[in-house]
C-alpha cells in the first residue's frame, strides 16, 4: 500500500520529557493535518541522547499517561518514536514503539548498545534481544535503533523476516571534518544505501539534529529506496521535516528487476551459522 | 597532504552552531571573551561574531604593561574586522599591586598571575554583562598543557578546543581574519620577543602531525617511528600530554560515599537544556 512518511528531524532537550513531548504532539499534529499517514521521529526522541545517570528519571513505563497519550493520537496517524522504557522489573531500554490505530503494534528494544569512543550506553541501559518484522496498515516493517543498523545480521534478520521496509531512528554525532559532510554522516549514507540495495528493502532513517555537551547530531534524515537511491534527504545540522512519498510500485519493480533477496538461501546461512557456533561453543 | 587537512566550510558551520546552540540553550544571548590579539581569540571572535551577532559579542584586551603594543593594535584590528563591542582594560595595576610583595618572583609566576588576572575579569564580565565567557585554547594547547590552569584555560564553552593549532590558521585563513594576525609568531606575549614556538622547542606545525597521529589516530610508537619522527621528540610530546592531564580534568575528589561527583554522579553538563 502507498504512503506518505513525514520524518521528523528535531532537537529534543536533554532529560525535558514535558518539553520534547510538547514539540512531539506539535510535529503529530502538523503532519496529520498535511495528511501524512505515518511520522518518525528519532531514537531518544523524548528524553534527549547523553543522560547517563538521568536514565531512570526519564524512563516512562508502556501504561505511561505520556505513551497511552502517544497511543491515542496514532488513531489519526502512525507513529514511530524513541523513549527510554522502563520494564516491570526495573530495567531500562533504549526502545523505539511503533503506534498504529490507538495502539502499540511493536516495541523494537535495542540490541546494539555502543560502549566505545564517546558512547557509554550499556552501563545504563538494558540490552534487547530480538530482532522480529511486523505487520502494518502498511506492509511488513522492521525496526532498528541507530547502531543496531551497523550489524548486517540484524538488517538481514528483519528481511527474512519478511519486512520490506526498515525504519532506523537514530541519534547519530557528527565528527571527521575532512570530507564535504562530517565523516560519520558520509559512513550511514553508504550504510543506508548500501543494506536498501542489498536486502531489497526501503528504509526510512530518522537522525536529530543539535548539540550536547559540545557533541552535534548530524541530521540528515532520508527515505531510501530499494534500489539504494536517497530519494529525500533532509538538510545537515538543522530542525526540518521532510515529506517522503513511498509508493508499492516502487518496490515490486525492484524486487523483480533485483530479486536478491528471493535468491537468498536461508538454509544455507543457518547451516553455516550453527556450525560457527558448535566450533565456538567446543 | 598534511593529515590535519579538513574541510573548513564544514568546520565553520560546526563551530559556528555550536556557539549559537550551546549559549542560547542556557537562556542567555551575548558572550565575553578575552581579544589578546593573537589568532586564537580572533578565530573565536569571528566564530562569536557569526553565531550571535557581532553586538552581543563583548571583547576584552587586557595587556599589561609589558605586552607588545601591537598586541593591542592587532586585537583592535580584529575587533573592528568582525564588529563586536571591544574595550581595553589594562591588567598592570592590579598585577604589580601583587608583585610589590613578591619581587623576586619569576617569569612562570608573573605569567600565571597575568592569565588569572585575566580570568577574573572575564568572569566578572560574565556577571555584569549576563554573557557567557567563551575559551580559546586549541587542542594542541590543551594537549600540551600549554596555559594556565584556571586562567587562560579555563572558560564556560571552548569553540575551539577540539582543533590543532593548523587548523586554527586554515580556519582562520577561510573566515577573513585579518592577515597581519595570521602571519605573525605566536605568543604567549608575557615578555617582549616571547615566541611559542621558541619556548616550545618545536613548531606548532611539527608538533600537530605528530599528535594528530598520536591522539587521533592513536598509531604506536612503533608506527610513528616509520612514519619519521625521531624517538626522542616522540617521548618528550607524550611526557608533556600526561605530565599535563591534570589540568584537564577537575580537581581530585577523596572518594567516602556511595555516590561521589563526576565518578558516580553523572550528569552532562546540558541537563535541562
């Protein structure tokens, strides 16, 4: 089914859940009222990226008033968002929800935590440990969170799964000052490209922009193709929201002329990879 | 090509937005900063300039008695190019009023006390003018540890802390300071004819490649060695890189509780904003 995506390139405030959740509900209502049928927004969306010990304080339980609100308003709109979930025993995930008719239709918690060069997330998040497609009004989807994107398993994972579409929230800083876009920005464009045109997938990547702590977040946010090609891409370092037509027809053409992911055999990476771990595990 | 090449465009738009961001997130519109003369604060004054506007831009120049004149002329000259407020507010008086009980104290101790003369200016500029005051140390500085602790060093946002001293001269270059200020020696300028790079040892230029490697790259010494620089000059730079760390970092806390400031009470410094 066609549809039209609104990615939602912000600045949250750092730890300002009723602040960023403001500006949210604004962009929610902004977009259904230009008549988009879906909004992504980045991943940490409502609490902001570098919080560190203010993990806890943001984090916001699935029967939060501030997610059954969010819920609500996806009556009128799909929504995309990232938030730090709060689970019943007490752990706390970098979790991306994806809200579709007044309700939760999945919650993606991130696998990939980095903890090297500035990142420090493991040592106040909890890990993820699945990657699963789903089903929406809209097709098969699935979801990953920033440096989930940098593991090819896990793209891959969510092809097989069936989804022929991948959304990527992301909060990703800017830093290499040699080439025309900071070095980090350059890296994701060929990602993005690069896993679309292997895995026969469109992909919506949602990046926020400004600073912490002297760090910027790039921006840059784009819907990519199956074929690889950036079809829209919003400006670097700047607040935008950029519109982005994605249409089945698109896909069928590129699924028949590049049939990849038709040819990918399953079997064979399954009997590889259980032998790998047989050797691993003595 | 030199490895500290970089796009200055890029650069520009980086610092330049990091400077509108980060004040205007605090709620506040203008910044101070200290206009020696010297290409450092010029290059922050054009970033400053940009970001905010040149009228809520406040430069200081504070020479004492021994600056150079053109120090003065120069910050003058900057001030003018980019358009922010600038005044001059000699440092000699409350200095010397210092000394006159300290005769014999030395170089080292009259330049440190210079640099936090300075410091408490602009800090009381901050409070009088509700203006951030900005820093201009540059990497190879602060790597070095080539400044005073709490003077000169110390600041409540650095543009600049994150590029070489190279890259302070190609930046510099791409926003049209004022050339004069470009091609002149560096210097700390606490005495006539002081240069950085005679006190130093090694030119800024030398120096950047090697920590550029060193730091960011973090090749070994091994791979620096077959990248030609000499033995030698390695051990002295990465001497002075950890002989310096304390003076980026806070002062030592004696650790007695469960949860103790910076080590297990983290907090960024943008909380709220």
């Amino acid at each position: 089914m066609d549809f039209t995506a609104v990615l939602a390139q912000i600045k949250p405030k750092l730890g300002c859940t009723a602040d960023n959740l403001t500006l949210i509900e604004m962009q929610i209502t902004k977009a259904r009222e230009a008549g988009a049928d879906l909004i992504v927004f980045p991943e940490l969306a409502i609490s902001g990226y570098f919080l560190k010990d203010l993990v806890p304080e943001v984090a916001l339980r699935l029967d939060s008033a501030e997610i059954l609100r969010l819920t609500e308003l996806s009556c009128g709109i799909s929504i995309v968002i990232g938030f730090v979930e709060e689970s019943d025993d007490y752990h706390f995930y970098n979790s991306a929800l994806y809200l579709e008719d007044g309700a939760i239709r999945h919650l993606h918690r991130k696998v990939y935590l980095p903890t090297y060069g500035l990142f420090d997330e493991q040592r106040y998040l909890a890990r993820g440990e699945s990657f699963r497609a789903f089903d929406t009004k809209f097709g098969r989807f699935g979801m990953l969170i920033c440096e989930d994107m940098w593991h090819l398993s896990a793209s891959y994972i969510l092809a097989m799964d069936g989804a022929t579409t991948l959304i990527c929230l992301s909060s990703s800083p800017a830093r290499g000052i040699e080439g025309d876009s900071p070095g980090s920005a350059t890296a994701w464009q060929k990602l993005v490209s690069t896993t679309a045109m292997f895995l026969n997938c469109r992909v919506l990547y949602s990046n926020r922009v400004g600073y912490e702590d002297g760090v910027n977040f790039w921006g840059g946010s784009e819907y990519v193709a199956a074929s690889g090609e950036s079809i829209v891409r919003a400006p670097l370092l700047e607040e935008d929201v950029i519109t982005a037509r994605v249409t089945e027809g698109a896909l069928r053409r590129e699924r028949t002329i590049s049939p990849l992911m038709r040819d990918e055999n399953l079997f064979v990476t399954l009997q590889e990879l259980r032998r790998i771990a047989d050797k691993r595990c003595g | 090509m030199s490895a500290l090449h970089a796009n200055m465009e890029l650069l520009r738009k980086l610092l330049v937005g990091f400077v509108r961001d980060e004040v205007g997130k605090v709620g506040i519109s203008k910044v101070v900063l200290g206009l020696s003369g010297g290409i450092d604060s010029a290059l922050v004054a054009f970033i400053a300039a940009e970001a905010l506007g040149p009228e809520n831009v406040h430069a200081l120049c504070m020479p004492y008695k021994t600056s150079n004149p053109e120090s003065e002329a120069h910050a003058r000259l900057v001030a003018t190019a980019c358009g922010v407020n600038f005044s001059v507010l000699p440092i000699t008086a409350m200095v010397d009023a210092y000394f006159d009980k300290f005769p014999d104290a030395d170089n080292m101790r009259r330049g440190n006390k210079m640099a936090r003369e300075r410091m408490t200016i602009l800090f009381d500029h901050s409070a009088l003018l509700r203006a951030l005051v900005l820093g201009t140390s540059n990497k190879t500085e602060l790597l070095l540890g080539y400044g005073t602790l709490y003077g000169d060093m110390a600041s409540a946002l650095n543009p600049i802390g994150d590029i070489y001293k190279s890259q302070v001269w190609q930046l510099s270059a791409a926003m049209g300071i004022p050339a004069e200020v470009i091609e002149k020696q560096p210097s700390a300028d606490l005495w006539a004819g002081q240069t950085d790079e005679e006190e130093l040892g090694f030119s800024y230029r030398q120096v950047d490649e090697l920590l550029y490697r060193m730091v960011d790259q973090r090749l070994t010494k091994l791979e620096l060695v077959a990248d030609g620089f000499e033995s030698e000059f390695i051990d002295t730079i990465y001497a002075k890189i950890q002989n310096s760390h304390f003076k980026r970092r806070l002062p030592v806390i004696a650790k007695v509780s469960n949860r103790t400031i910076d080590r297990d009470f983290r907090y960024a410094r943008d909380w709220g904003k």
